[in-house]
C-alpha cells in the first residue's frame, strides 16, 4: 500500500515466511518501522472497539 508522500506499508518476510511482520517504509529517511507483529493484528487497529459494538 502506498501512501500520499510516497511510503510503503509493507509484509517483512525476513524473519518469518508464514507470518510477516506490517512494516512502514519511510523512503525519504531509508527506514523500516515496525507497524504490528501481524497482518490480524493490523485489521485489529483499523477498528476501534466502540465499532465492534
């Protein structure tokens, strides 16, 4: 996924192949943060609990 100022939302499989870790890819600072340890934890944050209500 792509974002307005050219970042990337990313799956890491460097570590693990069967379960990535979510990355952002800060290209103008060449840096790699760490989003969550999970794609099911990433639909987890897109919620908060007052929508699961």
């Amino acid at each position: 996924m792509l974002d307005p100022f050219g970042n990337y939302l990313c799956f890491d499989y460097r570590n693990n192949h069967s379960s990535p870790k979510i990355v952002f890819l800060n290209h103008e600072e060449e840096a790699l943060l760490l989003v969550c340890d999970t794609f099911n934890d990433l639909l987890k944050q897109l919620y908060s609990k007052e929508d699961t209500k």
